[in-house]
C-alpha cells in the first residue's frame, strides 16, 4: 500500500538494473523522487530536493551520497546508502577505485560514518568498508540485492556452452572482470564454445580472441535471457565483485557457476558450482572442465539456492521496515 506520508530522496550516480529494482519496489510504498545523474547539477539538485524528503536512499556510497548525508544531518533527514563493491573498491595496480583519490576518500569516510543506514550487499562488504572508512561499522547491515526467480528459469536443454556477462568497455575493465584470465583458460580448452557478453566492440581486434570465443557488445538485461537458457556454465573470472547479478541470474536460469573466491561470489555459488582462484588461468580451465561435466541436477542445484537465499519479498519487506523506522 501507497503511504504518501513518506517521501524518499532516491539518489545514484547512474541508472542500472538493480538501482531501478529499488526504485520500483520501493514507490509500491512510498512517494519517491528519483535524482540520477552526476555534474555539479545534481549536487544542486540533492540539496534542493532533500529539504522535501523525509529519508533519503543512495544507491553507492559517492561524492554525491556525501554531500546528501551531509545535507540530511543538517536538517535533520536520515539516509540511507547501500554499498554495491566499486565503492569501497581501492585497487593501486589497476588505478581502480573511488578511494585512490585522497578528496573523494574524505567525503567517503565522512559518508560512512555520519548515514544512519549502510547496507552492504555481501558481507565481505563490511570488513572493507570499515577499513576504508576507519571506523567500528556499527551502523552497516547486510541486505542482499534479491531476484526474480520467476522471470529467471530455465527453459529447454542446455547446451555445452560457457558463458560470461561483463560489462568491459577499457582495458583496466576487461582486467577487473577477468576477461584476459578467461581468454587464456578458453585458449586450453579449445573445442569448448565461449560466449562473452558486454565488451566493447572497440576491445575486440586488441584482445586476440582464440576461435572458440564469441564475444558480444553488451545487450540489455532482459535479452540476456535465452543466453542463460542456453548455457549449462555460468563462468565468473573477476577479481573482485559485491554481490554479482549476472551470476545469481545465470544460476536462476539453470547454469552451474564457475566463479572466482572473491567478494560475493563464494556467497552465491556455496556448494553448488566450483570455486577457483582469481587470475589463475590453469584453476579456471580445470574449474570449467568440472562443471561442464557435471549432471543437469547440478544446474536445479544452483538456482534452488538462490531461490532459497535471494528471494525479491525479503528485500522489499526489510527495505520497507528500515524506511519507515527512519521515517519517524
């Protein structure tokens, strides 16, 4: 039910999946005014509109989230920040990550200190953002992003078929998603089918792709379903994630995961995929191997567990709760 009594100030940086996952679950129940963007317009934008909020809700910690926290306290607002992984991420050889940069990092910690709410979507999560930000995390919850496994079911015979969906649009992406790993473990498997979905075309004539490898520019997420349905493996190669969509999706749909033991992936495959070390192309190819030869029990496996640990009503129930605690 609509309670008009309660405005929410939705801020993110960009639009994305599971950003308008929230959007949508939340204005079932609340009023909500949506600010995403970046620029100095949308930090005008957020001080502006959080003098009419009665909460505010950002979708990664940001300079934009800080400059929300820092409005909210001084009007007496509470916010909320959920922490998805690029936001604690500090990666000094892949010159990746927010908190490289000294200015930013300040906002951040202030950020994480001063929201009333910080919810992590893995709980690998957690032990970054204290380091990160310095401080005990008294104030951090673990609420994983959920899915729909209605929508994502498998459908038909799978096919011996290796699948991988990264959104790699520069080299230090296709590093951080594992792409170069993956090409290299495809190279030692040779009469095995790849499938790679969201690198950039541009990427493609640098990346030397071995034959057995199709890479695709990236499609939008309901398109990806018939690739799910096709795929008996689900491969993962990155070497860091939060709690990876993609990956819980693919497995809704039937696929077995071959994901890296970084962040969220262990937390989503547990026992029902194999796990391999991150950067290892040798680990992946024999990871692949196994999951290829795996039963077709092994893919009801795998989306039993997600339907089990990420069903979408236990976001929506906790999101509602938290908002309306805040709210009074």
């Amino acid at each position: 039910m609509l309670n008009r009594n309660i405005s929410i100030l939705f801020i993110s940086a960009f639009q994305a999946p599971f950003v308008q996952d929230d959007i949508d679950v939340l204005s079932k129940h609340f009023v909500v005014r949506k600010c995403i963007g970046s620029g100095i317009l949308q930090v005008i934008r957020i001080i502006l509109s959080a003098f009419q909020s009665d909460v505010i809700f950002c979708w990664f910690a940001s300079v934009y989230s800080s400059v929300a926290v820092a409005v909210g306290k001084f009007v007496g607002i509470k916010a909320i920040i959920v922490v998805g992984g690029v936001d604690v991420a500090k990666e000094k050889e892949l010159g990746y990550g927010i908190w490289l940069s000294p200015w930013k990092a300040r906002l951040l910690r202030y950020a994480f200190h001063h929201a009333h709410r910080i919810l992590v979507v893995d709980p690998s999560l957690k032990e970054e953002a204290m380091e990160r930000a310095n401080y005990d995390g008294a104030n951090i919850r673990y609420l994983p992003t959920t899915y729909d496994s209605f929508f994502w079911k498998p459908v038909g015979i799978k096919e011996p078929v290796v699948l991988t969906v990264a959104v790699a649009d520069d080299e230090k992406r296709i590093r951080l998603k594992g792409i170069d790993t993956l090409l290299e473990a495809a190279r030692r498997l040779p009469y095995t089918q790849f499938i790679v979905i969201g690198v950039d075309p541009n990427l493609t004539r640098t990346l030397q792709l071995p034959a057995n490898v199709n890479v695709q520019s990236r499609v939008e997420r309901k398109q990806l379903l018939p690739y799910y349905r096709q795929a008996k493996v689900f491969c993962q190669p990155s070497l860091r994630e939060g709690l990876p969509n993609t990956l819980c999706e693919a497995m809704l749909c039937g696929c077995i995961p071959v994901a890296t033991r970084v962040g969220g992936n262990p937390t989503a495959v547990g026992d029902s995929g194999v796990l391999v070390p991150p950067s290892n192309a040798g680990a992946l190819a024999e990871g692949i191997r196994q999951a290829l030869a795996m039963p077709e029990e092994a893919g009801a496996k795998a989306r039993a567990r997600i339907v089990a640990l990420f069903p979408k009503e236990k976001r929506e129930r906790e999101l509602v709760r938290l908002v309306e605690e805040l709210a009074q």
